[in-house]
C-alpha cells in the first residue's frame, strides 16, 4: 500500500510540474529547402526540464527527429530541418515533447494550410 501511494504521489507531482510546450512556430524556407520549428516552453531550469524531442512526420511516417538533453534558453527549443516539398507530401506533422510530461502538435496540408 505504501509503494502504491509513493508511486501516485511521484506520477502526480510529475503531472504537476512537467508540461508540454505551449505553442510551435513553423516556417518553410522554399529556396533553401529549410523547415524551421520553435517550440515554446518556459522553464526554470533548462536541463531539469526541457523539450526532449522535434519529430518531422511526413504523411504518418517519422521523417526525422532531434533531441535534446536540455533546452537551449529558457522560453524555447528550436530545430532545424533540411526538407523539400513534395507533391506527394499532403501531411506534415511537426512534435515537440517535454522531457517530464506533455507533447505538442501540429499539422499542415502541402497546401500550405494549417490546422
């Protein structure tokens, strides 16, 4: 009973202090072929707790993914990625997860729209 309770007071304080970014910013550069993403995350320690990982899923496959074992500054991660459009692109996913609790994503059409 004792390790039951530990355990649910670990998961929730985990809950309690980790959280995932709260927004992503995406920007294709065509003519260098450069897909930038920054992910906001306030934090007061940048290596306690950070973004984790940036995924690049093209059409619900992983593409590329960079992590990180502590966040650049305390308000962002950002990431840099090598891509060209495709026609047979139609959905490109960027993700962003913290290393405590907590993800975000968002999609594009190739189309150019957001959602």
């Amino acid at each position: 009973m004792k390790i039951a309770l530990c355990l649910i007071l670990i998961f929730a304080s985990a809950a309690l202090f980790g959280h995932g970014p709260s927004s992503i910013e995406v920007t294709f550069n065509d003519s260098l072929d450069l897909l930038y993403v920054k992910a906001s995350h306030s934090v007061p320690s940048v290596t306690a707790h950070h973004i984790k990982s940036i995924k690049l899923i093209i059409n619900g496959k992983d593409f590329v993914e960079q992590k990180f074992s502590r966040q650049s500054n305390k308000d962002f991660e950002e990431a840099y990625f090598l891509y060209r459009k495709s026609e047979a692109d139609t959905l490109i996913e960027i993700s962003a997860s913290c290393n405590i609790f907590g993800s975000k994503k968002v999609i594009f059409s190739n189309k150019g729209g957001g959602e």
